[in-house]
C-alpha cells in the first residue's frame, strides 16, 4: 500500500456541526486542522470530527473555546465536541495540532 496516497486522501473534517459552519481548514503538512462555527444552543448533538489517525502517529492536542468540552472516542476515530456552558448564540472555535 502506498501511504502517501492514503495520507493524501485522507482528512480531518468535521461530519457534523452544532450551528453554522464558518471556517473549516486542514493542512496535511502541519497536520492543523481549525473549525470555527456559529453555535447553536438549541442543538443538543456534539459537533464531531473525524480524525484519521494516519496523520498523528504521536497523538494530537486539541484546543476549544471556553465553554466546550471534548472527548475523544479512538475506536471510531471521531471527537465529539458538546456545549455545556454556553446558554447563548455564538461563535467557537477548535483547533486540532500534533504532538511532537
């Protein structure tokens, strides 16, 4: 198998979205990903993105904005991203980097 062509296709991206998406990029070389979405409250679903272990053999950091917790589920390779403070409309962000 040639792993650069499965890298290549091969993509953080997030599958679900708990608002209005804003900004979704992923950069294969840095391996940094950045979603940035208009949350909605009344959705009640986590955000979820999919990460292909492919590009973090040594794990990954993962930041959010204040007032979003994460988890991590390594069997389905999926981080669920849910609200639990925020009472309001507004706009987050996460960010997904490397571990060196």
């Amino acid at each position: 198998m040639n792993w650069n062509i499965v890298r290549a296709f091969s993509r953080v991206y997030a599958r679900a979205i708990s608002g209005i998406p804003i900004h979704m990029n992923f950069d294969p070389q840095r391996r940094q990903f950045r979603l940035e979405w208009r949350l909605s409250v009344t959705i009640r679903q986590p955000t979820e993105v999919f990460i292909p272990q492919i590009h973090y053999p040594l794990g990954f950091q993962v930041f959010v904005s204040e007032g979003l917790k994460w988890t991590f589920d390594s069997d389905l390779s999926v981080l669920y991203v849910s609200n639990e403070a925020l009472h309001h409309t507004t706009f987050v962000y996460l960010v997904i980097l490397p571990k060196h």
